[in-house]
C-alpha cells in the first residue's frame, strides 16, 4: 500500500466512533483466541482459562459469554482438537422379516 492510501486509513480510523463495549469485548477475545486454543489443548479448564485473562486484563466479559465465544469461534472449526466430529448420517438397512401374522392359526403349531 503507499504510504499516501495508509495516512488516509488512519486519520479515517481515528474519526469513526468507538464500538460498543459488546463488540469490544468480542474484539478482545479474537485477539487471544489463539492463546485460548493453546490453552484448550494444554488441558487447562475453560474456567481457569478465563480466569487467567480477567486477572491480566486481557478481557472483562462474563464467563458465559467467554463460553459463547469459545463454542462460537473454537468448537466449531474443524481445526480445534475438541470439536465434535460430525457423524454421517444413518442409512436405514432392510431387515429380515422374522415374524408374519396370521389371523388364522394352525392349531397344532399354538403353545
């Protein structure tokens, strides 16, 4: 990019409004979600996780929506080592007939 197309990006940047403190906090967690997903795999518990970057002033949101995060942003992707795997679907197989009705019995074939 020139130089000339990025002094016009910052000064345009400097003047919009500030986001919303939702949308802040979401930006917050898209800066350390690569962390959070070291983390995941290293075995720490969400909990602790987000406890760990409250204490260091990383992110101020609530545990239940750090967790909306994290299964919005990691579970979900393919890449994360605790995403569910999606089964393929079920194929109904035909099966054997064992038992036939017949409203007129034998007899000698009844208990």
């Amino acid at each position: 990019m020139s130089e000339r197309i990025l002094e016009q990006l910052a000064e345009w940047s400097h003047q919009q409004p500030t986001p919303s403190p939702r949308y802040q906090q979401k930006i917050a967690f898209l800066a350390i979600q690569q962390d959070v997903e070291d983390a995941m795999t290293a075995g720490y518990s969400l909990k602790t996780i987000h406890a760990f970057f409250v204490s260091k002033k990383k992110l101020q949101c609530q545990y239940a929506t750090f967790l909306g995060y994290v299964r919005r942003h990691i579970k979900n992707n393919d890449r994360s080592p605790g995403a569910k795997k999606r089964q393929a679907p079920m194929v109904a197989r035909p099966r054997d007939k064992t038992f036939v009705f017949n409203p007129l019995p034998d007899k000698d074939q009844l208990i």
